[in-house]
C-alpha cells in the first residue's frame, strides 16, 4: 500500500504581504465557492460512511447528488483559487485572505481578521452544496462541527473595503463563471456561491475571544 501526499511552498516578497490593519466595520468579506470536500476532513467522511467497512457505498447514487456516486461527489478535484485572487490583488485593495481548510469557518476565517475585530456572516447568504448536507445528516453531526470541520461549499474569503467590493465581484464572475441571481443581497448584488457579510468590531483582542463573538455573531 502506498500512501501519497504532495505540498507546494509559497514565497511572497515582504512588501506584498497582505496587511489587516486597516480593517474596520463596514468592510464585506466574498467568498469563492468550493468544488466539494477540498481533501479535508476525510477521517470523518470515512467515519461517516463507514467506508473502511463497506467500500461499495461509494459506488452508489444518493439522490441528493443528482445523478453522481458517492465517490464522484467526495473526490471532486480541489478548486485553485490562484488566478482569479491574483487578479483581484491587482486591482482591488484586499485587507485579508483565509483558505477555508481543515477547521472550516470557526478556525479559518478569524486568523485573518485584525485584532479586534470579528466576521458577522448570514449564515442563510452561505450556498452549501447537497453533499454537506448529506454528510450532516447520515452522521448525524452538528452544524457546529460541519462548519468547525468542512468548508460548507466556501473554499476561500477575501475581505475588502465595502466600495470596493463589486469591482472584486466583477473580477471574480470574470474568472469563475459565477452566475447572477435575481434579488439583493445587503447593499450588493447577490451572486451564487457568493455571500457577502458585514465586518464588525468586537471589543475582545484575543483569537477565543474573536471566535466566541464569531460564532455568536450567527455564523452557525
């Protein structure tokens, strides 16, 4: 048996380094919809399904996944999002990045956020793909765990100042292909796999105390 993992390194020149000092309330965070589990929280999936036990579950066709196998759904390839964020980067005054990995929202999102400050996110503007929601239910999990472990159909968020925030819209429909939807989302136009949240400062200047506020700020 063989067990294959691969990484890649990144170097960023320190006067490219994105800065979060600027942020303040009023500040919109876009987020970029992922194309399924993204290769993390696979130890729980396997758990889910009992997949170890019975390999065949993935062979089958739940109807909540429109037609694919279970196996198709879960080995979707992972988006890159290096592209379209370059893009953005260039023309459009981003304050912070989070990558929605392993630890999902509740741990991803905070650590780019400046000191004292928390994301407040419409949990109803989060587009979450059948799959999780399959997922929630044959595991019977808590919707605090999917959004502590999964990213919920988010693969990456970038906050930028709120005047800014269609012209990265724009930018980002260009490069994604996401498609408009009919009605408003706050003060922006709402697009699908989009969702826009309100920046709002918190009182509190450490990562629990952020958190805390994050997720009372209904989040999840």
């Amino acid at each position: 048996e063989y067990d294959l993992a691969g990484f890649t390194v990144g170097v960023v020149d320190k006067e490219k380094i994105l800065s979060n000092e600027t942020m303040a309330a009023g500040d919109v965070i876009l987020a970029l919809p992922s194309t399924g589990v993204h290769s993390n929280g696979f130890s729980l999936v396997r758990k889910i399904f009992d997949i170890d036990a019975n390999p065949d579950v993935l062979h089958t066709a739940p109807a909540e996944l429109g037609g694919k196998t279970l196996g198709e759904a879960l080995l979707a390839p992972t988006k890159i999002y290096v592209k379209p964020v370059l893009k953005v980067l260039e023309e459009v005054d981003v304050k912070g990045i989070s990558h929605i990995t392993g630890g999902g929202f509740y741990e991803n999102i905070p650590r780019s956020l400046k000191k004292g400050c928390c994301a407040r996110i419409n949990k109803a503007d989060v587009r979450t793909p059948a799959l999780f929601q399959l997922m929630q239910k044959t595991g019977n999990i808590s919707e605090h765990d999917m959004f502590n472990t999964f990213n919920m159909g988010v693969g990456m968020v970038l906050t930028v100042p709120a005047e800014q925030a269609d012209k990265a819209l724009e930018i980002l429909i260009g490069k994604e292909g996401v498609e408009k939807l009919d009605g408003m989302d706050l003060n922006f136009k709402g697009y699908q796999n989009v969702f826009i949240a309100v920046m709002s400062l918190a009182s509190g200047t450490s990562y629990e105390e952020a958190e805390q506020r994050f997720q009372n700020a209904g989040a999840c």
